[in-house]
C-alpha cells in the first residue's frame, strides 16, 4: 500500500504514459454504477468467512418490508450501514453485513387481499387460508424483491449469499423455539385484555401501526337519569356516542363535593332493559375536566378497561370484530359503528338528553395506518408476553454498559420505556405469519410445541388460527439469522454483533424487543450464545447475560430542507430512486451521510443532491487534472523513493500535515458515530486545501516543458507528483465508505499496475499516519507561509473585485515577496491571483497595505485598460442601493424603542452589526465610484 516513506529524493523523470486516459471524458455516475456494483459482488468482496482468523464486525440489516420500497429513512440507515462495512472492511476486519427482509404480516396479507379483490373480486376467505398463503408466497416471489435492487443501486456492501427472510424455515425454527421457552417459563399467556382493533382488517395491531391525526368529529353531552335534572342524574360527554351502549358506570371523583351525596346511585340505561349504571368514585377522574363525570365502558376503551377491574364491573362488548354494533337486544344491533352514532344521537336527542353538541368538534384519533380507518378499542382474548422480567434484562444491559447507546441523551427514554413497559400482546388474527404453535385438545388441553416436538393428533384436537405479531420474530432477527438456535459457524464468529443502526423513532418497538428476546435466548440451555469473541463469557461479564448488539446507534429523521416532516398529505417526500437516476449514488449517499450525526434530524433538499454531485464531479475533474500531470503512487518495491521532508516545497509539507490532521479527525469522529463532522471535513479539505489550493500550487510546482525545465525543477515537479499522488490516494480511501463509486473510478485509474495494490479500493487498507505525514511534526514555518498566501491571494482577488477586474484578466502587480518571507511561493501567488510581474514601464494606478504574519506588505497592481467603466459603474451603483437599503431597514428597526424592548439582547447587536457593515460598504462603494473615470 502506500505506506512509501523515506529520506531519499524522488528521482526525477519525464512522465510516462497518461494515467487519464483510464478515465471518462466526463463523471457520469450511471454509466459506472451498476457495472462496479456487480463486479464487487462477482468478486465476493462482500461475503464474510466465518472461517477466517480476522477480527470479525457484524450489522444486521434491520429488515424491510417485503412489500416496500426504499424511502429517505432507508437511504440514511444504509448509508451509514455500508460506511460502516466498508470502513470496517478495509481496516481489516472480518464483516458481515447481512440482508434480509420481514414478512410483514399486515402489510403483506392487506396488500395481497386488496390485489386479489380487484383483479378477481375474491377476499382470503373466498380461498380458505392454505390456497391463500400460496397465493401470497406467489406475489412474494414475483414483487418481492423490490427493495434489494434498490440496495444495489445505491451501493450496499451486504452478504447477499446470506440474504435472510423471516418465515425461511431456519428462522421459524428460531421462532417455535423461542415461543416454547417463554411458554413453558410461564411468560406467554392467553388472556382477555383491551387491544387496538382494526374492524378492517379484523385483527389487532400494535401501537406503532396506529397513526393519530386531529379529525372533525362531534363532542355530544348527554343526560342518564332524570332528564329534568330535578331527580337523580349525571351528565357526560363523549365524542363516540355509540359506545354508550356499553355504558356500565358513570364515575366521579371521590372528592368532588358535588357529587359525594349521590355516589352509589344507580341510574338505568336507556336503552338496555334491566341495566342500572352505578356511580362510583374514582381518582382517576379530573373534576376540572367538562362536568366531572366520566361515563363507563369497559369493554370499549383502555381507561375505562382499568377502572372496571378496580371495580368488578360487567364488560359488555357491543361493537363486533367488524366494527358493527352486537349483542345489544336494541334495534341498533347490525349497524356499522359510525351509522350508530348518527342514529344513537337521535335516539337520544328523542328523548331529551342531548343538552349540547358541540359540532364540528376537532380531536384526535388514531388510525390504522395500513387500512387507514379510525381503530377500536376492544377487549378481545389475545395471547401476551409477560415482559416484566425482559424489560429489566434489557434495562440493566445498557445500565452495566454491555450495549452503549448513541447518542446518550436518548438513554433516558430507553429507561423510561423498559422500566415503565406493558404486557406485550403478540397475536395477529392474520393467516400470513408465524402460526402461534398451540394445540387445544378436545377435553381443555392447551399444548406448545417447539420446532422438534412431535404435534398433538387425533379426533378433537386443532392449532391455534392466530399468527404471531411481526414484531415477535424480528425480535430474534440478530441471532435467528445466524442460524440460532443451532451451533452455525456464523454464531461463533459474529455473534453478539457489533452495532445497530436504526432510527430513534423506533428505539422502544424494535430495538428494546430485540434486548429482551437476545438477553432471553441467552438464558436458555445450550443457547450457542455465548461462543463468540472472548469476553463474552457469561462469567466474564459477571453472570449477565449475553446481548445481541454491543452499540446501538440511533440517527435522526430525514425531514424536508424547511424541517418539515416528508408525508403524502404535503407532497413534500423525495424517493431515492429519483436522486439516484438524476445525481448518482454517491451524491445521495454523500448527502446523507454529511448530515447524519447522532440522534439529529437531517433536513435536506435538491440544492443538497446537487452539490453533492458537484462534489463528486470536483473530485473527478481534480484527479483527472492530477494524472494528467503525472500524480502517481509508489509501488511497494520502490518505497524508499518517496523524498525527505526536507526535500519537498512548503506547500507540500503543509498539505501532508493538513492531510494528517483530516484522517486523524475523520477517525476519530467516525469512532464516535459523528458522521456529519467526519464527512464535512472530508468536504471542505478536498474542495478546499487540495483542490483550491494544492493543485493551483502543484500547476507552478510542476514544470509545464520538461524537457527545458532544469534538473530542480524537475526534482521538485516529481515531488509535487508524488505528494499529489499520495494526497489523492488517502483521500480517496477516506471518502470512499460514503462515496464508493467515485472513489473506485478514481482510485483505480490512479493506482493500476502499481505494484502492491489491490484491484479494488473496496480491499484497499484504510489510511493511517505512514499515508500522510508519516508521523512527523506539523512544520508550522509551513502553516505559517500558507495562510499568508492564503489571506494575500484572497485581498488580491478582493480587490480586483472591486476594482472591477474580470476573473480570468490578468494584470501586473508589485510586492515585496521578500519581507513577507514568500519568495518560494511568489510564482503560486501570481498564478493563483492571476496577476504577473511588472515590466520597466509598471506604473500603479490602485495599491493596497496587507498586514501579514511577518510583515506590512503594499500590493500595487495597474488596472488601467483592464475595466469596462461602464459596465463597473452600473454594477456599483446596483451594489450602492442594495447597501444603502439594509442600511434603511437596520435604521428604522434601532429606532424602534417598542422593537428595542421587545427583541432579545443577541437579535438587537446583529442588526447593530449589519447596520455597521452596511455604513462600511455605502462609504467603500461611493469612493470607488468617485474614483472611476467619467467615460
């Protein structure tokens, strides 16, 4: 690799052959992508060895939805994912990053009944639940692998050979298995309990498939009792006047003085003949809150569900798995839920207990996100994970430390969730899924078989209909996929795994199921969990049980460049794809990963694709220009030919100290997960001090005639080729986790047939310090020189500026290179500010003091001849108005005394700030002006 360092001179020479014609005419990223992707996967640079003595570093894919497509989130958690890889790939670990997609039970199953019902007007129960699941495999097999070639375009480096899917055969073993543990440890129970219920879908779904958004609705005020308001009675309100038929109760507070007489009174229903609503005292009611009466149903909302296990209270359930109303004796049995309202209300109105309506009345109501409709609560019998005792296993693992959050501040919310959490309801009334592996006899019997138990047969007995949430088997997804709950090769070498990435929007649903079932698995006997890397020794970690991922790593959300989050409802979602077709993947990748810091939201926009392509497009053009003069690398044989540091120009120590300082920061932030910081420095260093700065000094450093160029100018031409060389092959492998594609192109081009390096920047080592400086010390006379050059180019160009020089003129100028120390790099400074020595007849017509780090220099330049007045007045005078109008909106917001009260001390000094600026420019612009001739 080009690890070239020593203390002789490069030995100089007339460059042979061009390395830019291994290049494009021009960066186009569609021409190369697909072509790259696949020669990568064709050459097994992404297949992991299980086998093999290196150090191992695994991802697991969080797995898709069969049915999806990337969308913006995706592409921010790849990216980071393949960064990741690829970095850790070429730093020489042994990596796996594996794929794999979920089966998505309601995604699926809804997608595929909705395909069925429109092309051949049948549901699933038209077919019967075995012909319908082939029918799913069927639209799996042909429409499922949407979002694996999408992987592909935008670059992911994953072991495709162990692609995983959720009901593959091995991972429905790791599911019976882990289901009969919990089972048979008393974890898993049947039990009747409030769920979200979709009368859709008719089946359960949980609390992240439920979206809430502010409806119109009504909020009504009805009377049970005495409608007079003379006798016993109670008035409630309710925006679901139809769950009145459940109404059992109505509760007060116990200490609300208005009501403590008549606590214990029952009133009757109605409409229900023979029901009498007791009130009844509890704190859970707010008195501050409408009338401080909460009516009662059970059956039909959670809070209610615990106020009528307080008080043994009858669960009447009047809305049925389809949403219509049930079981009520009332002429209201049969109609759907939303008509009942409507005809409930009447009723009511009929019999004069409506005493208000407030309509249209605007709340919040969650919605089944797949089918969209308002969700039910109901009490249905579902089976449970008792997950008391999983909760704080996956609690105490981040609390000793055994998995690191990142960012810590979200540690909070993981304790508050794990600490604070639920009975996890994990049956789906779905036929595609994991069937819940339960047997009920005919005489009661109830028995869970694991994947190697022989099944209960016979007259009488039946399997449980009910498949499993697909949370529950994306739970075990870090392990299931290695094989677990066998002894695989996988398990021992990449198990635990060595990061998760994922958004932390689903920090509790996802990654705190999958800390309780990984701390689980490890409990159980001969689990294979704990045959990894050594360390992880349930004695040498004290006793506690093995994780499944030792950081977690949770990003931001992709919002729109407003901040704004991307949604349908306003049009403001951009697909990947489409960037993808238009910018490349690099760029993509590139604005992503330059935004992803931990736990931050990244708003991004077209503006942030197209500089990144322009990135890419800077990169290609620099390395181009570079081979084109010769730029190489060393070959491993000629190593000791790199020059000494003494032999090499200030510009050349300074941008190989620069090239240090970046790969030491970008290391040492990508270790930390900070991505944005890492890929911005990696921005600004190759647009700025290589490309700006370092390739306009290499245009003077290497001779344009070789042949007529004296031996030390050869000499230093060869060094500023090598150090060119270096530059760019360092900056390449730094780039490329972030932007494979570009970089290989370049890096390719740069290195081929050079002796010692890989085919491919994808096996190429990551840089370190024998790439850069090779350990030496910052030559700050260097630093020193550079940044004088620096800040006298850029007042050179400012002043042409506003001389009204055109960029590309070039105009004679006198300094005394001398007293600034900078005899060295005059040429550069002329070249780059584009101005040339002055003949015998130099005489200044504009001069400007610069005070440097050594000395006061006066730059005279003679712009006669060289400015259109006209053209220069028109633009001043453009200039002036612009000035004199901040001036006027500063003026009359500082004279605003009730402004000045009002606005914050940090807002009143900026605009005293422009004001200043602005003064500064009026009284700059109106002496140029002056200065211009009158024609």
């Amino acid at each position: 690799m080009t690890d070239q360092t020593s203390s002789s001179a490069a030995t100089s020479s007339k460059p042979t052959g061009n390395r830019a014609d291994r290049l494009p005419k021009q960066w186009n990223p569609t021409d190369v992508e697909a072509t790259l992707y696949q020669g990568w996967v064709d050459a097994g640079y992404f297949h992991a060895d299980a086998e093999s003595d290196r150090k191992p570093f695994s991802i697991v894919l969080p797995p898709p939805n069969v049915t999806g497509q990337l969308h913006m989130g995706h592409a921010l958690d790849h990216t980071i994912m393949d960064a990741l890889a690829r970095r850790k790939r070429m730093q020489g670990y042994e990596v796996l990053w594996l794929p794999g997609s979920d089966h998505a039970g309601i995604a699926t199953q809804t997608k595929v009944e909705g395909m069925l019902k429109e092309t051949e007007g049948k549901d699933r129960f038209d077919y019967g639940r075995e012909e319908f699941t082939d029918k799913v495999w069927e639209w799996k097999k042909k429409y499922g692998g949407v979002i694996q070639n999408q992987m592909r375009a935008i670059g992911d480096s994953v072991d495709w050979d162990r692609e995983r899917f959720t009901l593959d055969d091995g991972l429905s073993r790791a599911v019976q298995t882990i289901f009969k543990e919990l089972f048979d440890r008393g974890l898993i129970y049947r039990a009747k309990r409030m769920v979200n219920w979709s009368p859709v879908l008719r089946t359960a779904i949980s609390d992240i498939e439920v979206v809430y958004s502010d409806d119109e609705g009504e909020l009504v005020t009805l009377r049970y009792g005495d409608v007079t308001g003379k006798g016993p009675h109670a008035d409630v309100a309710t925006t679901r006047v139809e769950t009145m038929l459940g109404d059992v109760a109505v509760a007060v507070h116990p200490d609300d003085e208005r009501y403590r007489d008549i606590i214990g009174t029952k009133l009757p229903h109605p409409f229900i003949e023979g029901r009498e609503m007791e009130i009844i005292a509890d704190d859970y009611v707010d008195p501050e809150f409408g009338t401080g009466m909460v009516k009662i149903t059970p059956a039909h909302d959670p809070n209610d569900f615990a106020m009528g296990q307080r008080h043994n209270l009858e669960m009447p359930e009047v809305i049925d798995e389809t949403g219509h109303i049930a079981n009520t004796g009332t002429r209201f049995d049969g109609m759907d839920r939303f008509t009942a309202r409507e005809e409930l209300r009447l009723a009511l109105e009929e019999q004069g207990r409506v005493l208000k309506r407030i309509h249209p009345y605007i709340h919040s109501v969650g919605h089944s996100e797949r089918s969209k409709e308002p969700i039910e609560p109901r009490l249905s019998e579902q089976w449970w994970v008792k997950v008391e005792e999983l909760a704080k296993m996956a609690g105490d693992a981040v609390r000793e430390g055994d998995t690191v959050i990142h960012p810590a501040s979200q540690e909070p919310r993981w304790f508050d969730w794990v600490d604070d959490m639920h009975d996890w309801c994990i049956s789906r009334q779905l036929w595609w899924g994991h069937r819940i592996p339960i047997w009920y006899g005919p005489d009661g019997e109830v028995v869970c078989c694991g994947p190697d138990d022989e099944k209960p047969t016979g007259e009488g007995w039946h399997r449980e209909e009910d498949v499993l949430d697909t949370w529950f088997s994306s739970a075990l997804w870090p392990f299931s996929t290695m094989g677990w709950p066998d002894d695989t090769p996988e398990l021992r070498k990449f198990y635990p795994t060595s990061v998760l990435v994922t958004g932390y929007d689903i920090l509790f649903f996802w990654v705190a199921r999958m800390m309780m079932f990984g701390t689980f698995a490890d409990t159980i006997e001969g689990s294979h969990l704990d045959e990894g890397e050594p360390g992880t020794t349930a004695d040498q970690r004290n006793g506690r049980p093995q994780v499944p991922f030792t950081d977690i790593f949770l990003h931001g959300l992709v919002r729109d460049e407003h901040g704004r989050k991307m949604s349908k409802s306003l049009g403001n979602g951009i697909d990947p794809m489409d960037w993808v077709r238009d910018y490349g993947a690099d760029a993509l990748r590139f604005t992503l990963a330059r935004g992803a810091n931990p736990g931050t939201d990244l708003p991004i926009g077209e503006d942030s694709a197209q500089s990144s392509r322009n990135f890419a497009t800077k990169l290609f053009n620099a390395t181009k220009f570079a081979l084109m003069n010769g730029a190489r690398v060393l070959g491993a044989s000629e190593r000791d030919a790199f020059p000494a540091r003494a032999e090499l120009t200030d510009a050349d120590r300074w941008i190989l100290d620069k090239l240090e300082g970046l790969r030491t920061l970008v290391d040492t932030h990508l270790d930390r997960y900070e991505f944005a910081v890492a890929n911005e420095a990696l921005y600004r260093f190759a647009w700025n001090e290589l490309c700006d700065w370092y390739l306009e000094i290499a245009k003077v450093q290497i001779p344009r005639d070789w042949d007529a160029a004296t031996e030390a100018e050869k000499t230093r031409g060869e060094n500023t080729r090598l150090v060119l060389g270096r530059v760019l092959d360092t900056v390449l492998r730094l780039l490329h986790p972030s932007m494979p594609f570009v970089t290989e192109t370049l890096w390719k081009a740069l290195t081929d047939g050079t002796e010692g390096y890989p085919v491919s920047l994808v096996i190429a080592d990551w840089p370190t310090v024998a790439d850069t400086n090779d350990g030496a010390a910052t030559d700050t006379d260097a630093v020193r020189r550079l940044a004088d050059v620096d800040k006298l180019v850029t007042e050179i160009r400012r002043f042409r500026a506003d001389q009204g020089v055109k960029p590309a003129q070039k105009v004679p100028a006198r300094f005394d290179a001398a007293a600034a120390d900078l005899v060295d790099l005059e040429p550069a400074v002329r070249s780059i500010a584009k101005v040339t020595a002055p003949d015998d007849d130099f005489t200044p017509t504009a001069s400007v003091e610069l005070r440097l780090s050594g000395a006061t220099i006066t730059v005279e330049l003679d712009t006669s001849g060289t400015v259109d007045v006209a053209a220069e007045r028109k633009r001043l005078e453009k200039d002036l108005a612009e000035a004199n109008k901040e001036l006027e909106r500063a003026a009359k917001k500082l004279g605003n005394d009730n402004f000045l009260a009002k606005a914050p001390e940090k807002v009143v000094a900026g605009i005293r700030e422009r004001s200043q600026i602005a003064t500064e420019e009026v009284g700059r612009i109106t002496a140029r002006l002056a200065e211009l001739p009158e024609k």
